[in-house]
C-alpha cells in the first residue's frame, strides 16, 4: 500500500532530478545532449539540476535552457583524472545534494553512490551507461598497435570500466542506449539484468532537417560545387578517422573534387592532420572544429554523404542528426550502429575496411536518387522511432520507476 501511495504521488507532482556528469552540458557530445534534450523536454514534469566539473569555463551556477549547471570542482588535465576529482567532490558535498531521484552518465557518479552507501542511505539512483567502457577497452586492446601513451589512456579506461560496474551493480536502476550496449553490460559486468531498461537515444527533427539555408555555411566553407562527405564526432581513436584518410585517398582517386568536412575536436586531431598530410589529401580535408549549436544543422545541410567509421558506437547521435537531415549513411557495421542504421535503407553498413568505405561511399556520391531515397527514408525513420520526445518519456517512467522501488 506505502508504495502504491509513493508511486501515485510520484507521477503528479514535478520530480527534482540530479544528473551527474564529469564533462559540462558546454561540450554537447552525445552524452551531453542527450541529458540536455531530455531536461528540455521534459521541464513541465521534471526540474533538473545537472551537477558537472569545472571545465569550459564553467565556474559558477549558471541556467542553461531552463536547467541549472552546478559546477563541482575538477581538475582539466586528462579525462581519468577530472573523473576522479570530480567524484570526490561529490562524495564531499553528498549531504548538500538533495533531490527526488538520482542519475549519473557513465563513471560520473560513483563518489556519490559510494558516500551515500557508507552513510547508509538508499535513494532512487539510476545509472546511465552509454558505450560500454569495458568494452571500449576491450575493443582498443584488441586492435593493438597502440603507443605507449594510448597504452596508458587504455589502462585508465579500464579502471574507469570497474567504477562504472560498481555504480551498476549500486544503482537502483539501469538504463543502456541500445540492445548491443544490454548484451555489453551483461557479458562485462556482473549485475541483475531485470534492473537494465533500454532508452535510446534521440534526435530533433524539426531542428535537424533537410530544409533551410546553408549558403551562409557553404561560404564560409568555401564548399563552393563540389561534393562534400561529412563527419561529425569527437576526434579520438574509436572514431576510426585513419580509415576515413585512407578511404579518402580511394574516392579521390576516382572524384577529385570531393570535399570531406570534419567537425569535433579531441586529443586525435593532431594524428589526423598528419595522417591528411602524408596522403597528400590537404585539399580535400576541411576540418571545422567544433561547431556552434546554431551552424551544425546548416553543415549536415551541405553534406552529400554522411560517414562514421567508428569501430564501436553504443548508438550514435550523430548518426540519428544525419538521417533527420535526409543525408544517407556510410558506417561499418558493428556494436550499436546496426540499431540506428537500417542497412540498405536508410544507409549502407559494412565491414570495418577502408576498401569498403570508400566503396560505398562512391557509390551514394555517383548516384543522385539512391541518396534521396536513402535519405527520406532515414528522415522518416528517426521522426518515427527515434525522437527526443519519445527519449524523454521512457526517462520519466524510468525515474518515477526508480522512486518506487525505494
């Protein structure tokens, strides 16, 4: 009865949600959207408070679209290291944090969720798990050949994966972004698979879509006639952009003119300016940096082709703002990419290889009706299945679910 009348109540009244995220919503990687879309969405029903480290100049409380950034002490040196000062200032300050429901992204929490074990207290805490970090490990392991600073980077991934397992197996709840990163968590991490709940991500597609202006943009980038080949993403080593050079050279090869456009930064930019150097592929590579909220629609506009080589994806946001564009897809087919791509409908999925993503990508770029068809069928697709709204009402039943079971 207690619970059934706990459960009621928690579905009328607006919910206080504490989310829990080493890197700033400023960055706006995956992660960070999807925890600013789904706030957006869901600000009649929940008030959210997104608790981050002090990085990106965030220093004091700021709103952000209507959520409140709390800035927690971090240092800004290396990912591992920022995650870890940042938990410990949450475990610092866990009496002061007060909300109806708890959340955390990846290894953002576990100083948290750890305070509030010792203090023996039990709260409504959700962890998210996006790309697996156990299996990203796995995977860079697997491929090898990495220097001894990658080495490194990897064996601190590592660690992070057993913080993320802790939180799991703590959490009262877990939510995963697709079927693949499910199968990840159970065959990484030793947890209770009846707490796991899929929500993917999701996309706008009244914001990301194939009409409006990108002349402007297309100036800007001196796109000019030619044919342009996207890809937007950190630039980190899953990202696999050392296939993207190599399938450049093919594609060029056979069409000169074509344009890759790279927008995102990250601790792989210099390996990839290089790797486009030694090509001798200057002429053809553009690399934009990250790109405001305001322009990044306007580029996927400009865009012939979209490819992302990775080589493991939990899903792809990215992938999901590409077909809302009506831009047809170029990626290998593994880990989460399947589920956000339907190969030979709304893209083409193949085997990781350069040979291959060259291929395809010539291929959509040869074949003007092939990429409209490709790509009205991939706009069709995110609008139906794929939507922020459809994202953040699987959150609230998540959340309101996690309250309950307390």
């Amino acid at each position: 009865m207690r619970k059934a009348i706990r459960e009621s109540c928690s579905s009328m009244k607006k919910l206080r949600l504490a989310v829990f995220n080493t890197q700033p919503p400023l960055y706006l990687g995956g992660v960070e959207r999807r925890i600013l879309e789904t706030a957006k969405k869901l600000q009649g029903k929940v008030d959210t408070t997104v608790y981050s480290g002090t990085k990106v100049g965030l220093r004091k409380t700021t709103a952000l679209n209507g959520v409140t950034l709390v800035p927690c002490f971090s240092t800004d040196v290396v990912f591992p290291l920022d995650n870890w000062t940042f938990n410990q200032t949450l475990a610092r300050n866990a009496d002061a944090i007060k909300a109806d429901v708890y959340e955390a992204h990846t290894a953002s929490g576990y100083g948290l969720l750890s305070a509030f074990k010792k203090r023996g207290v039990n709260v409504p805490f959700v962890q998210t798990i996006h790309g697996v970090l156990a299996d990203e490990y796995a995977q860079a392991y697997l491929r090898g050949g990495m220097p001894l600073r990658s080495r490194l980077a990897n064996l601190l991934m590592w660690q992070l994966a057993r913080k993320e397992e802790e939180s799991a197996k703590n959490a009262t709840l877990i939510v995963t972004i697709s079927k693949y990163s499910h199968g990840k968590i159970l065959q990484f991490y030793n947890v209770d698979p009846d707490k796991i709940r899929i929500v993917p991500n999701g996309v706008d597609p009244e914001r990301f879509k194939p009409t409006g202006d990108c002349q402007k943009v297309r100036q800007r980038i001196g796109v000019g006639n030619r044919q342009c080949v996207l890809f937007v993403g950190r630039l980190i080593p899953r990202k696999g952009l050392g296939y993207l050079v190599e399938a450049a050279k093919l594609v060029v090869k056979e069409r000169n003119e074509t344009l890759f456009i790279i927008v995102g930064n990250g601790p792989s930019k210099n390996k990839l300016v290089s790797d486009i150097d030694e090509a001798g592929l200057t002429n053809n590579f553009t690399l934009l940096g990250d790109v405001s909220e305001q322009d990044l629609p306007a580029v996927y506009r400009c865009a012939d082709v979209f490819a992302l080589p990775s080589i493991q994806e939990g899903q792809g946001i990215a992938l999901l703002e590409a077909q809302a564009s009506a831009k047809p897809v170029v990626a290998f087919n593994v880990s989460g990419v399947a589920e956000a791509v339907r190969n030979g409908e709304t893209g083409l999925l193949v085997k990781p290889s350069s040979d291959e993503l060259a291929e395809a990508i010539l291929r959509l770029l040869s074949d003007e009706s092939l990429r409209a068809k490709l790509g009205a069928k991939g706009r069709e697709f995110v609008r139906r299945e794929l939507s922020w709204d459809i994202c953040a009402e699987k959150m609230l039943k998540v959340y309101r679910e996690a309250i309950a079971a307390v």
